[in-house]
C-alpha cells in the first residue's frame, strides 16, 4: 500500500510541474507575439494561460494591452478593470485604463452620490487584504491602548490610552468597512463594459420595434452598472437583456451580447 502511494505522490509530482511549465510556455509564446506586433495571437495565448492557471493581474494587464492594440477598446477596459480588481495598486493598468477611456465616444454623467464615490476611491486605493491587514493591527494597538487605560497610574498616559484607543476604534471600524467594501467590489459581477461598437438600448427587455421604443445610442467601452435581468423564452441562444443604469439620468434594457462582465 505504501508503495502505492509513494507511485501516486511521484506521478502528481510530474504531473503539477508540466502544467506548470505548460503554462509558462504559453504565457513567454504570447509575450513573444505581442513582441512581434501579433497582437491577435497574443490575446488568444494570454486567454488561455489565465484559463490554465487562474486569475492573475498581470495577465490580465497584458491582455488589456494586447486588446488596445487591436483596436479592441471595450474588452481592453474589461481586461485593465479585471487587472485593478485583483491588484488596486497596479498603477500602470490604472493609467492604461484612464487613457482608453480618455479616447471612448461615450462621456457620461455622475454616478451614485458624492460620499458613495468618495469611499469607492478611498477602497481602490488598496487591496481588501490591506485594510483587513489595518483593520486587524489598529485593533491589537487598540487593545494595549485600553491596558494604558486600565491599569496605568499616571494620568497622562492613562488619558492618552483613552483617547488612543478611541481613535484606534475608529481606525478599525473604518478599515473593515473599507475591507469588506473592496472584497464585495471585487467578486461583485454587476458591472460590464459595451463591447459592440454601439448599440441602440430599448426601453423595454427585447429588441427596438421601432422609433418610440429606442431609449438612446451607447458606444464601446462605455461602462454600465446591472440592475436587473430578463431571459428571453423565445431566444434559443440563451440571450438576456439587462435593466442598466450608465448613470443618474440614464437607464435602459441592453442585450447580454453587447456588453461584457468586468
């Protein structure tokens, strides 16, 4: 039996290195394409190892690139947004995004509030596991600030023991409230991106009739936040339309083949 094992444990030795090394081949194979201007090649290859090895913000980084240079704005924006999900401190796919996006049709308006927005970009500023990480250091300190407090004799440093642990309270709750706030963001699949080159929303859940039923026109790369969905019975290619709102004045059906989940 023990020799079983050993030839059990020797085989998957092989095997996870070679799917290792597969992957890898793949990843330096789109490298080399992208290098020789084959962008096309590259975005199918940098697809595949992301599909052989999982998520990555790098890959997803260079697909995002290898997309842009196909001319490919809408899933370039995807790829740059999937790129910051897993890593907010990716500077170069946050450049990269806020370029592309400098060069969409679509310039929309305001979306959420004020204090929402504000929070949002606190939380892009860095990765949940960060603020889990503030979160979890300003509630030890916390914890030695209170001992201050408690057993201390002077009554300056029981003061500042006090006061510190109340500040270190709040450091906490925000942190976490940032913490959480970034971990739903990043596994939430309500956002997509217009992929087509335009397409004309509607407002009800099917295709246009005519004149009257045509909310208005959105171009490639402009992003959407999803509200509600509805299957079509009678499409048999498993087609939805989505209920979006692009911002605080504009909201409409879109089809599911139009845009794509960041």
């Amino acid at each position: 039996m023990k020799r079983h094992i050993i030839y059990i444990l020797a085989i998957l030795g092989f095997i996870v290195p070679s799917a290792d090394c597969r992957a890898t081949d793949i990843i330096e194979q789109a490298d080399s394409a992208y290098t020789a201007d084959d962008f096309a090649t590259a975005a199918r290859l940098y697809t595949e190892a992301i599909d052989s090895i999982g998520s990555s913000a790098t890959l997803y980084y260079n697909l995002g690139n290898a997309y842009y240079r196909m001319g490919n704005l809408g899933k370039a924006i995807v790829n740059y947004e999937r790129s910051l999900r897993l890593d907010p401190t990716n500077q170069d796919a946050r450049e990269n995004l806020a370029f592309v996006n400098a060069r969409i049709t679509d310039q929309i308006g305001d979306s959420g509030t004020f204090l929402s927005n504000t929070v949002d970009n606190i939380v892009a500023s860095a990765h949940p596991d960060t603020w889990g990480l503030i979160a979890l250091s300003s509630f030890i300190l916390m914890l030695g600030a209170i001992a201050l407090y408690v057993f201390a004799s002077n009554v300056a440093i029981r003061k500042t023991g006090f006061f510190g642990g109340l500040i270190l309270l709040a450091v906490t709750i925000i942190a976490n409230i940032l913490a959480f706030r970034g971990a739903g963001k990043a596994q939430s699949h309500t956002t997509a991106i217009v992929i087509e080159p335009s397409t004309i929303l509607s407002t009800s859940p099917r295709q246009p009739k005519d004149r009257s039923e045509e909310a208005f026109l959105l171009h490639e790369g402009t992003k959407v936040e999803i509200l509600d969905s509805v299957a079509v019975p009678a499409d048999t290619t498993g087609r939805k339309w989505y209920d979006v709102s692009v911002d605080n004045s504009h909201r409409a059906w879109i089809s599911s083949d139009a845009i794509e989940k960041i």
